[in-house]
C-alpha cells in the first residue's frame, strides 16, 4: 500500500465520470442544434409523456389556449403526451417542496414571483444550453433575467415572462382637476391628496400580499434605495433613501389614502379601479382588463402610465418575475428541453393570447412594436419598461435570504409600521433587524 | 364446605387422585402461561393495526419534525445536518415569533370561550321539540362540513374592505356611516379586528362541532335523574351545574381536547384572511411556520416553529386525560 497521496497530476485526463458527462453534453447539445435547425423535436421523444405544472394565469383565456392548443400541438407533432396541470400561484412553492420531498411530480415546474431556484438548484436540470440557444436565437435576454435563474455560472431555469405593474390612472378626474399625469411619484401623490378629497383616494396595499411586496419596492428603488449589493451577500436597507421612501409613503397614506389599503389583497385594488372610486393604482395590467370587462365607462378614461420617476429621476419598476424549472429527477428531460425551446421561440403568441399581460424577457420579443401593446395607443407606453424592470433584492440578485425577507413580507410590513403612525427610526430599526437577521442565518448555513 | 374439610383432611379418594393427578408448579405455571399468554397474544393482535396506525401516522411525522426541528434542513437540500438548538433560539429571538405566539395564545382562549358559550346554547336548543328538528340538525353542521377554502372565501367577501355586505347592513341601519367615512370597519385591515375578524370565522365553522359534542352528552343524561333533581326545587342552573357537567365530564373533556389542538392548528383561517396581516396583527403559530418552514424553504426553523405549539397543547392534555382518568377510578 502506497503512502503517498494522490495528486491531481497523478489523476487520469478524463475520467469515466468525465467522459460521461462531456458525451452526454456534447449529444444534448448537437441534438439540440439540430432540432433549432429544423425546429422539429428528435424521435426520442416520440410516444413519452410530459408533464406541466403551472398556476392558473390571470387572464384564463391563456390557460385555454396553453393547454388546448399550443401545448396540444407541439405534442400532436412530436409525438408527445402533454398535460398541463394548473394550481394557484401561492400553492408553487408547497406544491414544489412536496415533489421534491417526493422525488416524482411533473416534469416542468413554474414558479410565479417566488423564485426559487437557488434553493432548489441542486435538484434541478441545467438547461444552460436552452438558455444560451435561445438567448442568442432571440437578441439576448434583459439583463434582470439571469440571475433568476443563475447559480454558479449555470442556469437552472428559464425565464418565462415577467409582470408589470404600472400606474393605472383616471384620465378623467386628472384632467377635470388640472392635475398632470402621475410621471413622478410627487405628481401622483399631489393628485391623490386632491383627489381624496372629492371622493376619490388611492390606494396601495399596506398588507401581507404579493403586490405590497412589489409596489413598495418599486417606490423604495426609484428613490434611490437597495436591498442588496450586486453581490447579494450585503444589505443595503439601511440608507437615508428608504427613511425618505417611508416618510413619503406616510405623506401619501395620510393625504391621499383610506384606511382599508390595510386590509388589501392582491385583487382588491382591480375592484377599487374598478368599482369608480379609485383616482389611481399601481398594479398590473389585470387590474386594467377587469376594469375594461366589468365597467367600461371608467375603462374609457383608465390610462397607463410609466413607472412613476423618484425625486432623483430614477425609475425601477419591481415586477413579477416567472421561472419555468425542470425537476433532475424527471424521466422526460429531453421533452422538457424541447418544449421549454418551442415556448421561447414562439413567445410572441403567448403575448398576444394573453392580451399584453405576458412581458417578454427576451430582447428580440422587446422590440417595438411588441404584439397587442404596441398597437393599442393606451398600452403602448408598456414597451417602454424592460429597461427600468427590477425583481426583488435589487440591484442584487433574487437569493435565498431575499426570498425569506420576501415570504416574511419585512418591507410591506416596514411602511406598513410607519402608515400606522410608528417612528420612522424605530421602524428602521426594526425591519433592518429582520434583514440582518435573516441574512446572518443564511451565512450561517 | 367440601366433606374433606369437614372431616379435618382429605379422604383416601381425594389423597389417591392427589398423588396421581396433582399438577406440579411448574406446570401449573405454564398451564396458565400458556392461557395468559393466549389471551394477551389475541389483545396484542387486536390492539396492534392501531397500535401500527398511530406509530406510522401519528408517531413517524411527530419523530420526523423532530429531526427536522433539530437539523439544518432545507427544502432543497438532500442532506441535512445536526445544529442542536439553533432552530429554536433563532424563534426565539424573531420579534415575529412573539407575536405570532401572543396571537396563538388570544386566539385558543378567546375562541375557547365563544365555541363553550354558543356551543352550549347551541346544544340546548336542539335537545328542545319542534318541528322541523331533524333538518335544523343537520343545517348547523354545515359550516363545520363545508370546505375550508371556500367558506373562508366567502367569509373574505363578506369583510372586504369595500363590498362588505356586513358594513353594508350596518350602515343601512345606521349604526355605522357610509364607506369611507371614519365609522366604516375595516375587518380584515385594523389589527384589532383582524384577529378577531379570524377568530369569528374559526368559530362560526367549528361551534356546531361543539353543539354536537355536547348534545351527545346530554341525550345520554337520564330523564329521571333531572326529573328527580326538578322535584327536589333545583334550578335550571343547579342542575347543569351540579348533575348534567358532572356526568357528561367526561365528553366535555374530550371535546375540549379536540377543539384545543383543531385551534391551535388551524392554518388556513388566517392564512385565507390576511396571511398573519396587517403588519403581523394576526399571525399565528402555523402561519409563521408555514411561510418560514414552505415557503421560505427553511424546513428546520419551520419545524422548530411549530414544535413550539407543543408545550402549548401539552398541559391541557395531560390536565384533561388525568381528569378522565381520576373519574374513571
């Protein structure tokens, strides 16, 4: 028995395992290629299953279209069984922790405004190669989309679309009352404070939602402020640009508010706009189509608007990112690869059937004019944002303490504290506790 | 009296069958090993699919999370390692957990308190005759049958912000003002009302449960005994009080168990509602250890989250299984 160590020099050039993986790379890739060239899946796949899990899209004419038609067909012509399954946006992240825990599922998984892949990306396929097909295919990605869906250099997922939430505004009761356009958060808060007054507040959710987590952070980001450095790894809340979002935040709660904004969800600042009495919302385009199917006397006067410029001029709107995942222990990877090719490359259509609520992340699809929005003359402004899009830990990237700041809901809960009359510096105090807390545990780990 | 006694010592017969057939004691030993073993072999096997049903179901989770509570582990890490009490100092020092347990704790007692009361009114009202009493028997337990999802729904329509028919009412009859005015309640967003917007809801579903509970208990009072008790001048109250409690104890004591830990545990209430919202006002224990331990994937701390509702459940466990017990005697 020999005594000395073993060196990586003494270690063979290619081992098995390496020789292995550089072949079955090599063929995933060529086979790939080919099937970009011929935009046609390899025989392979023929006669397998794949299975999709997804959340039931906000505007379901999507879901039907998905389900019966696009999916349909790319499995009718190759071959291929295709079942889409839909579950509501808040079950993904159960619903995933159970398959994982399961080690079975589906096949492609979706993940909706919580994404998950640094938790999850041990467990997860790398789809580099589509990433880069695809990309290069498209023009390139928006550069907000990487890293969620980046680990170590890998990608583990891939983009599917993001959600914008701009301002949706009462042309009507602007003009009415010689008050401009809300382009800058001030405007907008100058015509809540007199619009309120004539019965008309605003509102913005100072609850534990989805869209408080995304509009305070979109404020927070164009006054300046950070959650995290490029890095992802240091905090950058406490600033005097996030006491100077709160202060406002209080400011536009107190002029310009009610107090049922405490008490909202994600859907009930669609109903405020669209029951008549709101001035203004800063939500996603649903909120925009509920107000044009259910009453569309103030459809007809709704404008959007562009994300709402801080006191610097700044602009970052915080939108909902959307992740397609591929589980490693899927039997039908190949088909996932392939499917997950054929959605990128036919995305414009799912812009279209989802009436513009579906933002590409590709710059290819970005070009104006963008289908849907580019032609209608009140959404057009839309095309204007990829840009300015942020997602959460900004200007770092979406990791896994930020996602527990986010399930936590520390932000909300920090303009929430500061609306309900709490010192602003005990409320800083307080939510950068939380940030620090969370952070160091995950160091820890 | 054998006539062997009564001579002063066996007869010759008795002595004859004594020598031969007189069992040594180790075969009686065996003999009634044999029988006893039997007859607890065939207990064993009877008791043993629920002895196996309670270990696998019950046993294995509760032994899991406890691994769970003392590891690292994490959603989407295949192996977890051992951090000791790490999990529960750092809910420990959350802010959030406080709260979360100060909630707990306000929404089991005042809850408690609601499902006794009406509960027993409840209870009361259907042992009365009138027509119709089937029916209304099984109309109560509707919202204890309904799905959880969609009455909470139902509920979360019903304290909208906006549309509350509930507002709505009031302000029709003039208790409050119109919306946005200052009168105008906002259930599901002042903290104060949010938590007992929640507890409202946990208790209009599981009340009639209760009513249940206690109408099995008093259909099995005797007739005779309250009869003998109205004889005697005793008052509706000295009765329930001093006859009725007492021999249905028992019942009650169960139900009380059931209604603790279906409390304590229930998740989708508040999370239906207001997510443990506004700013944590009505976060609760399992609500704090879902969003941390699923959704934020850190099953460890979730785990040790939860496990905290243990020491809560456990004194009225044992205070009411010892209860039971000294009764039993």
């Amino acid at each position: 028995m020999s005594d000395t160590p073993h060196t990586l020099t003494e270690r063979p050039a290619t081992s098995r395992r390496h020789f292995l993986r550089a072949s079955g790379t090599g063929l995933a890739g060529a086979s790939l290629l080919t099937m970009l060239d011929a935009k046609k899946a390899p025989a392979q796949i023929k006669g397998t299953t794949l299975r999709i899990l997804q959340w039931s899209h906000f505007i379901p004419a999507y879901d039907a279209w998905f389900d019966n038609k696009f999916a349909k067909e790319w499995g009718d012509k190759n071959g291929v069984k295709v079942r889409v399954d839909h579950i509501p946006h808040l079950e993904l992240p159960a619903r995933m922790a159970a398959e994982y825990a399961a080690g079975a599922g589906h096949d492609i998984i979706m993940n909706g405004s919580s994404i998950l892949t640094r938790l999850y990306y041990k467990s997860l396929l790398d789809i580099s190669d589509v990433y880069e097909k695809i990309g290069k295919e498209r023009g390139g990605w928006i550069p907000s989309a990487g890293p969620l869906v980046t680990v170590e250099g890998r990608q583990y997922g891939f983009p599917m679309f993001y959600i914008l939430l701009p301002m949706l505004y009462r042309k009507d009761l602007f003009d009415a009352n010689n008050l401009k356009a809300p382009d800058t958060w001030e405007l907008a808060r100058v015509a809540a404070r007199t619009l309120k007054a004539k019965g008309h507040p605003t509102g913005i959710q100072f609850s534990q939602c989805a869209d408080a987590n995304l509009n305070w952070r979109s404020l927070l980001f164009s006054f300046g402020g950070a959650e995290a450095d490029a890095s992802g790894n240091n905090i950058l809340i406490d600033s005097k640009e996030t006491r100077e979002a709160l202060k406002f935040a209080k400011a536009l709660f107190d002029e310009g508010m009610t107090p049922e904004v405490f008490s909202w969800d994600d859907a009930s600042d669609n109903r405020f706009l669209a029951s008549g009495v709101g001035c203004w919302i800063h939500d996603a385009i649903s909120a925009y189509r509920t107000t044009e199917d259910t009453n569309p006397n103030v459809f007809k006067n709704t404008m959007i608007g562009l994300e709402p410029a801080g006191p610097g001029g700044k602009r970052v709107s915080t939108s909902a990112a959307n992740v397609y995942m591929v589980w490693k222990f899927s039997k039908n990877q190949q088909a996932a690869k392939e499917f997950l090719t054929h959605f990128g490359l036919e995305f414009k259509e799912g812009m279209v059937q989802s009436r513009g609520y579906n933002m590409p992340y590709l710059l290819g699809d970005a070009k104006k004019p963008m289908p849907v929005i580019g032609a209608d003359p009140k959404m057009s402004i839309l095309q204007e944002f990829p840009p300015m899009v942020a997602f959460y830990g900004y200007p770092g990237p979406f990791t896994t303490p930020i996602q527990e700041v986010v399930n936590l809901f520390v932000l909300p809960d920090m303009f929430t504290r500061v609306a309900r009359g709490q010192n602003i510096e005990e409320v800083m105090k307080w939510g950068v506790g939380e940030y620090r807390r969370i952070f160091s545990k995950h160091k820890t780990a | 009296m054998t006539r062997a006694s009564l001579s002063g010592g066996p007869d010759g017969s008795v002595r004859a069958a004594g020598a031969v057939a007189v069992p040594t004691s180790a075969a009686r030993s065996s003999r009634w090993r044999s029988a006893t073993a039997r007859r607890l072999t065939f207990g064993y096997l009877l008791l043993a699919p629920a002895a196996l049903y309670v270990l696998l179901l019950v046993g294995a989770p509760f032994l899991f999370s406890l691994w769970l509570a003392v590891s690292d582990a994490n959603v989407g890490e295949p192996v977890a390692h051992f951090v000791g009490l790490e999990n529960f100092r750092s809910a420990w020092e959350m802010d959030t957990f406080w709260i979360a347990m100060r909630n707990s704790v306000v929404f089991l007692v005042v809850a408690a308190i609601f499902k006794s009361l009406l509960g027993t009114s409840l209870a009361f009202l259907l042992l009365q005759d009138f027509k119709g009493k089937k029916i209304v028997r099984g109309l109560v337990v509707i919202p204890f049958t309904l799905p959880v999802a969609i009455s909470v729904l139902s509920w979360k329509w019903m304290y909208d912000s906006q549309f509350s028919v509930i507002n709505w009412v009031l302000s029709r009859i003039g208790v409050i003002g119109g919306y946005g005015s200052e009168s105008w309640p906002v259930w599901l967003g002042q903290p104060g009302l949010a938590l007992l917007s929640c507890i409202a809801v946990n208790v209009w579903r599981t009340f009639p449960f209760s009513a249940i509970v206690l109408l099995a208990g008093f259909t099995a009072v005797p007739l005779e005994v309250l009869d003998a008790a109205k004889v005697d001048g005793c008052s509706f109250f000295q009765r329930f009080r001093n006859i009725v409690v007492p021999m249905i104890f028992p019942i009650l004591m169960i139900g009380f168990l059931f209604d603790t830990v279906f409390t304590l545990s229930d998740l989708s209430v508040v999370y239906l509602l207001t997510q443990g919202g506004p700013g944590n006002a009505s976060k609760i224990l399992p609500v704090l250890a879902y969003q941390i331990g699923i959704q934020a994937g850190n099953l460890g701390r979730g785990a040790a989250i939860a496990l905290f509702l243990v020491p809560l459940l456990l004194p009225a466990m044992i205070l009411v299984l010892r209860n039971i017990k000294r009764r039993e005697w």
